[in-house]
C-alpha cells in the first residue's frame, strides 16, 4: 500500500488542532489496520525519549512481532502485539499520525516526534507547538490495558439504563460529563457541542435534573452524530491514511462556529469559553433564547451583559 502524499501544518492548521475523539481514531485505527495488521513491527525510533511515559515493559519487546490487534482505549490508539505487548499512543490536542514509506526519516525540527517501522511502511508520529502533551506507553496483557483506561462507557454497547446511570451518577453539567473519559469513552469538546446541539439540550443542565425524554433523546443524539461523523470522515479518507484531522469543520452544525448562522433555526451561533476550552451552542435551540455567561467577559460586563440572543 503506498505512503500517504507529503504532508505539511501551516499555521491555520495549527491553530485547528484538538484532541481526536471517537470518529478521528476509529478511522485512524481502520488505516492502520489496513496497514500493520498481520506485519510486523521492527523497531520504534524516538526523537526524544519524553515521549515514552512507561518503564515496563521494555520498548525492546516489543520489536520483532507481529501485530495481532488494534483497539480504541478512551481516545488512545492501541496496537496490539503477539507476545501480549500493546503499544498505545495518545496524541492529546497536537499529536497526528501519517503514514510513509519503510524507515521513512523522522520529520526534521521540533514537530517531529517518533517513527515506528513495520515490515509494510512506517508511522511516524508529529506534535505541533512545544508543549509535548504526546506520549506512548506500553501495557503487558489485557489487565494492564484495563489500567490505562479511564473507565467511560461504549455508548454503542451501553443500554439506555446504562447511559442513564452513567449520566447521572453525579451531578454536573452536561458538557462536563459527556467530556468526562471516567463517564463516557472518547467524547470530547468539539463532539460533545454537536451532540448537545443535535439534542437541543443546554450545555449547562445539571445531570441529575434530566427528564426520561431528555434522557433518551441525549444518547439518540450521541449515538448518531459520532456515527454520523464516523462515516463522513472514512468518507473523506476513501481509503488513504486520514490526514487534516481536525476539531473545526465547516459542516458542524455549532461547534467552531461562534457568530455563524445555525443551520437549523438561523440564529447566531454564540460560546463560553473558560481557560483554553469553549463550549458552543445555539441559544434559539438549547437554551430557550438565554445567552449563557461567560466568566470573564459577564463578570467585566456586569449589568451590560446581556441576557437574551436578541439584546
């Protein structure tokens, strides 16, 4: 199978990046499934030695096997090798995968990460910015791939008790808890404000004032839009190692999109933004109309802030 064409990130591409959630890596994971599956993995080559956040095992048994699995671990990257290693990746907020041809030279300057050769190509591993949030660890058999996981559920294997349960074991707002690995596997920002959206549930409600019918139509909307999303972007891949990934796209219905026109009612797409997160919504479809407050701006607007998307 033949390299993916040469890459490049610009600075309107950096400033894209977010973490992959459950359709990014599930369409990574069909790539290279396609790729490694039944290969062997010959070595890993480390630009820098921060990247390998585990002692044991020993990066060294991993080499000369065999790929016999590939799994989703939260929003991690598992791949699975016949002697019961698994190397796992997490690519936080800048990390991206490519694929190129055997022993293929490790991007030159900073954003270059890690190589890891197999006998059918090699995937190399890039990080933008300097914060190096990436890591790869190995686990030793099942229970040590269980150690790494955070806990969420599989909201496609999860029945409606479960996610009910889920949902509502403590009390937070919904944007919390849908983004809460411990809660859910593999939702994130970007996901979590099209599901709310698709919902027309307010990223603020309190999880333990759901009614039935909110309840039943939340996990009808995050099961379909990650399927939705799943499709498109395996779609947009048509086979080829998915590069571009991204949080922000032009066809999300809210998410990234503060100011633009929402598709379904018109109105001004409008956010919260706390720290380096936002949360975006349609207030016509989630919220009645209300603007919800943003800490910084509300708290130095005072009485001015306004209370309704028409003000």
């Amino acid at each position: 199978m033949r390299p993916s064409a040469p890459f490049r990130l610009c600075a309107s591409a950096r400033s894209s990046l977010a973490v992959p959630e459950l359709p990014d890596i599930t369409v990574y994971l069909e790539a290279l499934e396609a790729r490694v599956l039944g290969h062997t993995f010959e070595r890993a080559r480390l630009a820098t030695p921060f990247l390998l956040r585990s002692v044991e095992p020993a990066l060294d048994e991993a080499e000369g096997h065999t790929v016999a699995a590939l799994r989703r671990v939260g929003k991690r990257i598992a791949l699975g090798l016949d002697n019961g290693v698994w190397l796992v990746l997490h690519l936080m907020i800048a990390g991206r995968l490519h694929w190129a041809r055997r022993q293929a030279k490790i991007p030159g300057g900073k954003r270059g990460l890690a190589a890891f050769d197999f006998s059918s190509g090699t995937l190399l591993l890039t990080e933008a910015g300097t914060q190096r949030r990436a890591s790869l660890l190995l686990a030793r058999g099942e229970e040590g791939l269980q150690a790494i996981d955070p806990g969420g559920i599989d909201v496609f294997a999860a029945s409606p008790e479960e996610f009910a349960r889920a949902l509502t074991r403590e009390n937070h707002t919904l944007k919390r808890a849908l983004t809460d690995p411990r809660v859910f596997s593999g939702i994130g920002n970007a996901y979590s404000d099209e599901i709310l959206h698709r919902a027309g549930l307010s990223p603020v409600q309190l999880t333990q004032k759901m009614q039935p019918e909110q309840l039943e139509r939340l996990r009808d909307a995050v099961r379909a839009t990650l399927t939705e999303w799943t499709a498109r972007l395996r779609a947009e891949a048509a086979g080829e190692f998915p590069e571009g990934v991204t949080a922000f796209r032009p066809d999300m219905a809210v998410h990234g999109r503060f100011k633009l026109p929402c598709p379904v009612c018109g109105g001004k797409v409008q956010r919260i933004r706390y720290a380096s997160n936002e949360t975006n919504y349609c207030p016509k479809c989630q919220t009645g109309g209300r603007l919800l407050a943003d800490r910084a701006l509300s708290r130095l607007l005072g009485q001015d802030w306004p209370r309704m998307a028409e003000e």
